[in-house]
C-alpha cells in the first residue's frame, strides 16, 4: 500500500508520541510507525521515576536542569499520570557527609529545592529506612506512570489529526541523492506492506537510533546500557529512596502504584534485542536496596524485567553512568548532507515534552512555517482525573472488578476494548493495570480471554493466547524464582494445568 505524509515518525516512545502530538497541536499532519506496540522500548520498561533532577545534580547538572524544569511543567499537564511523592537521598554512614554536602550545593546550583532533614526526621517520615542513616535530604522527585502518559500523548495528537501505524517496523530505506525518497515499511503481523513518502522524517527510535540510520548508510554514536530493575509484591516506602552517593548499582526504590521498583544496574551491551536479567544482577541489587531498607532482605518479588537505555556517546568513557543522560537532536542535512532526516535520541522519560519541542522546532524551521509550540500549556486528556489507584479506590465496588491486585474494573477493559485497533493480548495489557500487580496476571488474564471470547474479538485458539502470555509472564518470573514465589508458582502451574489442560 502506498502512503504519503507531511512528516513520518519512526518509533512510539515517549519521544515519538510526544513529537506526534506536539506536531499535530501544531497543525502539521504527521504519521507516527512503530515496530511494536507503543511502548515496547525503553518508555516501556523503566523505572517510572519522575525526576526532579536530583540524581544528576553532581554528575550532569545540564541534564538535572533540563529535568527539574520539566517536572514543573508535568506536574500541571499530566497531574493524572505523576504520583507526587516526594524524594529522600539517604546517606548512611559509609557514604560520610562530603558527597551530601557537595550534592545540597549542586541542587541549590540546579535550581533543585532541597531540604535536609535529620535521621530522626527522616524516621519518622519514613518508618523502612535503616535506623543506621546518617540523614536524608528531601527534593521534589515522584513517581511516574509512562503507559498513562504515552497513550494520553498518542491520544490528544490522534484528536488533532495524528496518526499511527503499530507493530509497523520500517525495513529499508530507498534514497535519492540528498535525501530519503521512500520509507518501505511491514505489518510484522499481517505481513501488509507500506511504501511510504514524506516531506522528512524523524527517527525517534531511542537505543534502536544507530540501526536504523545504518538503512541510510549513517551512523550515530550509542551506548546500549541495559539497566535490571525488581518490582517487591508491596508498596515498601510511601517516598523515593535514593542513595546520597555517586550513581551505582542499587542506588534506588521508587513507589509505583501498589507495589515498589528496586533499581537499577547498568551494563553494556551491543545488541538492544536480546537481553535478560541475571542472578548476579538480582543479587546486587537486593543486598545494595537493603542497605537502605532492611526489610528487602526478606521481601517476596514479583518481577524482574530490564531496559535498555538510549544513551548517545559524544566520545568513550569508561562507566557508562559517566555518559551525559541529556538528550541529542541531530539535522542529517547539516551533519551527513540527508535534508528530509532527523536523529532525535537520549534523554529521559521525564524530559520526553521538551525533546519532542526541539524536534518539532527544529522541523517547522526546515519547513519555513512559524507555528508554535503548546505542549507545555495544553493539559493531557485525563489531566482532570485523580492519579492511578486513586482514581481506582474512587470506583471500587461500582462495577465488576477483573484484576483483583490493581482494582482493574471491567467496564476500563470494555472501554479499552471499543477503540477497536488492538492487535494482541499484550496490547490490551499495555492500556490497563492487567496483570501488572501481585499475581502478575495469573488470575486476571483468563478472566480477560473470556471477554475477547464473549465479544469475538479473541484472534486464534484461546489456548494458544493464554501459552503465549505464560512464556512472556515466565522470563519476568524466573529470575525472582525462591521461597514464596515458588508457591505462588506452583499455584498458577495447578490452574494452568488443571483448568485449561495447557
Ligand atoms: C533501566 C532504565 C531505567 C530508566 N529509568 C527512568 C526513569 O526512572 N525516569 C525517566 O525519566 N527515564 C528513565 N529511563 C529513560 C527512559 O526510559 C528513556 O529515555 C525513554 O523512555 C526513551 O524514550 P524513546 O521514545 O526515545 O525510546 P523508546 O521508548 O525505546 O522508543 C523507541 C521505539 O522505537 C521503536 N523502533 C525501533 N526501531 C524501529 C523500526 N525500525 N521501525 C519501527 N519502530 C522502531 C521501538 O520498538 C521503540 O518502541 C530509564 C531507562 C532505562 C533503560
């Protein structure tokens, strides 16, 4: 089939969706690829810190700007996707008070509100911690929630004329002197073929940024640093808990809905596909987390999952924590002599509003239109809601509830349902709370099947479906594989087995 757009975008993350909807605000008619599903990338698998800046004020203040400003502006555009929680950097006594002192002046330097507080202060506030901490100092971090904000953005672009092609990956490029002439691109479930034409094109393709270039025989500099994250099956702090060090390993616990994420790690890798979490990751992190809160030590763990980070690599450092976590934006007309190409790749789920204005800035300059920028003053649709349980504990007991973990209701899942463009089960599980709570869908998932079945919208043997979802729900599983998980395990192979014969 053969398409034609103004401007063609290349990745749904949090870059891509940002950048569709700030261009469709800005009357521009835009069409937004993506291999997957939106979010299948990094905006899909992090760890949903909302960050005041607060952890790059020592090692990168440039970046800890970028992101204490545009905490502010998300706080009142996006209200209903952040959790405002609030933020300790915890100094134990190994840590000393140098680094602390250094980092109270980088936050003051940065523009970062800081406020210490004494070990008895931070006690009380937080219970959890270690009654061996030194201090804590108090910023405005959070917790963010990166599925209600990149389908909010996809949402309000596709209002605004927006359009989007899912589980749509782009597999050459055909080029014509100066510039890239046709996109060819395939339905990697239907095996539909696109050629598609566009004025320019931005590749927001986050880690990916490097392979897709090479298509147009470009190259740009990326560090692939996978990062190994473990969610506990509680919420174990009301607050962000941050090591007051300099960036390592399981340095970090952010509050998510009902339950906590532990992270984070950071080695390198060349290939941005195949990855997984090891036993020596999940080790490091628990023994290094309960440094700060003792009771992880005998925690119960649901998940591990990991990401990897889009990390854009102006020359070789040693550490990758070493390499800037701003952003790049990249005119291959001035820099390889391609007009109609954009590399736009780096930066932070947090800062994904104001690389999407950069971008789009950039593009409206190459066009000669004057048009804009809104994004930092127009809400999100949603913005009026309350933020995630909240919102859930408002309707609790209104309406049939299919995920018991998550308070998921199931009109939400009709709702999601009715949009009609959803393609597989893991779609459907991407725009609701489904199966990302305790029982990590062991107990929701077939209730879910048994709708799709009701309402004919079940593509293939249910059975099949149901397999598919236990192997993907298996490689988060496995690595947290001990004492209580294994029963919980045992049970789901008991129902599994039992009830649908698999
Ligand atoms: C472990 C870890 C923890 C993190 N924690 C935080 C945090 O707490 N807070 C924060 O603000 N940031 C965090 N980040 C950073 C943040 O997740 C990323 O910077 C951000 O999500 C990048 O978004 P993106 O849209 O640029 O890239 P991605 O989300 O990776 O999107 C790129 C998309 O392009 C698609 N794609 C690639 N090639 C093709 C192709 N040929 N055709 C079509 N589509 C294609 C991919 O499928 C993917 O969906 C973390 C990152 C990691 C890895």
């Amino acid at each position: 089939m053969k398409l034609q757009t103004e401007i063609l975008i290349i990745g749904g993350g949090a870059t891509g969706a940002g950048i569709l909807r700030d261009l469709s605000l800005r009357g521009i008619p835009s069409l937004l690829i993506e291999k997957g599903d939106f979010l299948s990338g990094a905006s899909g698998r992090n760890h949903g810190l909302f960050h005041s800046g607060g952890r790059y004020v020592v090692s990168d203040p440039e970046a800890a700007r970028e992101c204490i400003a545009e905490n502010r502006i998300l706080r009142k555009i996006a209200p209903h996707c952040i959790e405002e929680t609030d933020g300790f950097f915890v100094s134990l006594p190994e840590d000393g008070p140098d680094f602390r002192d250094r980092f109270i002046q980088a936050c003051k330097d940065a523009n970062v509100p800081a406020h210490l507080l004494s070990r008895d202060e931070a006690l009380s506030l937080e219970p959890g911690l270690t009654p061996t901490l030194l201090s804590a100092v108090k910023v405005p971090d959070g917790a963010i929630d990166p599925f209600e904000l990149v389908l909010s953005n996809a949402k309000d672009a596709e209002t605004y004329g927006g359009k989007f092609l899912l589980h749509t990956g782009v597999t050459s490029l055909l080029m014509e002197e100066n510039k890239v002439k046709t996109v060819l691109a395939k339905d990697l479930l239907h095996g539909e073929e696109y050629q598609i034409e566009a004025s320019h094109i931005i590749n927001a393709t986050g880690a990916w940024a490097d392979e897709f270039l090479k298509l147009a025989g470009l190259r740009v500099a990326m560090a692939l640093s996978k990062g190994s994250m473990l969610i506990t099956n509680q919420r174990l702090t009301h607050r962000v808990i941050n090591r007051c060090r300099p960036p390592s390993d399981g340095d970090i616990i952010v509050p998510n809905h009902t339950v906590s994420i532990l992270g984070t790690t950071s080695v390198r890798l060349e290939d941005a596909e195949n990855f997984e979490v090891t036993p020596q990751e999940v080790s490091r992190l628990i023994r290094e987390t309960s440094r700060m809160i003792p009771a992880i030590e005998e925690a119960r763990f649901i998940r591990a999952y990991a990401g990897i980070r889009p990390l854009f690599q102006s020359e070789e450092k040693g550490d990758d924590r070493a390499i800037s976590r701003g952003f790049v934006l990249i005119d291959h007309g001035k820099k390889d002599g391609i007009k109609n190409l954009i590399t736009i790749t780096g930066g932070k789920l947090v800062t994904y509003r104001l690389m999407a204005e950069k971008t789009s800035d950039l593009l409206c300059q190459k066009m000669g239109i004057h048009a804009p920028c809104s994004t930092h003053l127009k809400p999100l649709p949603g913005a009026g809601k309350l933020s995630g349980l909240k919102d859930r504990l408002k309707t609790l007991g209104k309406s049939e509830t299919l995920c018991d973990c998550e308070l998921v209701r199931k009109e939400e899942v009709e709702e999601v349902l009715k949009e009609g463009k959803l393609k597989n089960l893991q779609d459907i599980l991407h725009r609701t709370r489904l199966a990302k709570g305790t029982c990590q869908g062991g107990f929701c998932v077939y209730r879910l099947l048994g709708i799709l079945n009701e309402s004919g919208l079940a593509e293939g043997d249910s059975n099949n479906i149901l397999k598919g979802f236990l192997e993907e729900r298996w490689k988060g599983i496995r690595p947290i594989l001990w004492g209580s998980a294994v029963k919980e395990e045992e049970l789901m192979e008991g129902i599994y087995k039992g009830l649908f014969n698999l």
